[in-house]
C-alpha cells in the first residue's frame, strides 16, 4: 500500500466533508502541519470541529480557516494568541469547549486506546465540571471526562520511513501522536521520507499502523510565535 502523497492537497482529496471532526498536532506554532491546514483551507469545507491544543495565530496555522469561518467549533486548551478567534468567541459566532490542558491530552489518548471516560481530579469544583459526573475516591472528588475521537487527523513528523513509521523532533512531538491515535484517518506532514528500514526501531516515536497518508514538506516556514530577544 503505497502511503505517499505529491502534496498536501492530493492526501486530503476524498476525505473532507462539512461537518466534520478533526483533531490538529501542534502547540501554539511548534508542530503544527502548516502545508496541511493550508489545503484544509482551500477545500472550503465548512462547520467543522477541530481539537487543537489552540488555534494558530492570526494569519497562520489554525488562524486561516477562522479567517474563512470554517470552523464551527474549537476543543482547546489555550485560545489567548488569535484575536479573531477572541472577537468570533465574544460574539457567539465560534463555538468553545474549553478543556484543561492536561485533560485534554488524555481525552485524546484514550480515544485511540478504545478507552470511553476516565476520571480526573482536575477541574472539579469549578466550572469545568458543572453538568459532569463527579465521584469519591479514597476521600477525594474526581470529575469524569469522555474521551475524544476525530474522523481525520492532522498532525506533524520529523521522518517518516515509507510504511509511516514517524520520528518527531523534539518539542515538536507534543500533541501530535495523540492526534494520530485519536484519529480515524491520519495524514502526517514530514519533512523527510527514508526507506523502509533506515529508522532505527528503538527511535520510532509513533507506529505507522496508525498513519494512512504522508505528505512530504521538506522546506516548512516553522514561523515563530512569539520573537523575544534579549535587550544590548
């Protein structure tokens, strides 16, 4: 099964519908599939739902499909770097589910592990937990969180071998593997494709069991979020 896609484009062709779910790698602009959220952009599909750690900035990453009101709904963690994802939140036109970030992550990774719901301490008593089940353990309070599945996933790698055997870089890892198991269908964005065996197996970050489609970017712009130098 050839997994390998010209470009990011071609490996979302017959996948994108209105309305669907999709959960996107990346932690602020570190990670993110910059190639593959500009083709999600330009298939012009509408009302989606997308879980992201947070959405881009404006202009980039996550930022463009808000600019096009393609997204229907954010599940976040952080929301605080996009301004118009600030005035479509105060205005009712974006919808939030706001998600500690920590549970978050573990909504995430249950979903790929078939596991429903599990309980959390986090959250509980507070506006997190209001309509949630919440239950005693060993005197403490736990509130319970479902779990989280997407139709397509979008995420990120370092490398890629040809059977989607990913390596990520550092950092860069942070959501992305999650994404991809929660995912019904992952495409991974790369910036290198080796053959099948030139990965070292105790270095594969993510199974390519779990990954359906590759698009190689080899030249990503990896734009900073936030320049910050130190003064003379």
């Amino acid at each position: 099964m050839n997994k390998i896609y010209p470009n990011a484009h071609h490996a979302l062709e017959g996948l994108i519908e209105d309305g669907m779910t999709l959960a996107v790698g990346g932690f602020g602009l570190c990670g993110i599939p910059e190639a593959l959220i500009e083709a999600l952009r330009d298939t012009r599909k509408k009302n989606l739902t997308v879980i992201s750690n947070n959405a881009g900035v404006d202009g980039f990453g996550l930022g463009l499909l808000l600019e096009t009101r393609q997204i229907r709904k954010m599940v976040s963690s952080y929301v605080g770097e996009n301004k118009e994802f600030e005035r479509q939140y105060l205005s009712g036109e974006l919808e939030l589910e706001f998600t500690p970030q920590g549970t978050l992550a573990e909504k995430l990774r249950a979903g790929g592990a078939g596991i429903p719901a599990f309980y959390t301490k986090t959250g509980y008593g507070t506006l997190i937990a209001e309509g949630k089940e919440t239950r005693q353990f060993n005197d403490e309070w736990f509130v319970m969180e479902t779990s989280l599945n997407a139709d397509v996933a979008l995420i990120k790698a370092w490398k890629a071998d040809k059977s989607g055997n990913l390596m990520f870089n550092k950092t860069a890892r942070n959501f992305n593997p999650l994404a991809a198991t929660a995912g019904k269908v992952c495409i991974v964005e790369v910036e290198e494709i080796v053959e099948i065996g030139e990965l070292d197996a105790d270095q594969i970050h993510l199974p390519g069991i779990y990954v359906q489609r590759i698009v190689l970017n080899s030249v990503p712009e990896k734009r900073i979020e936030k320049r910050t130098t130190r003064s003379a």
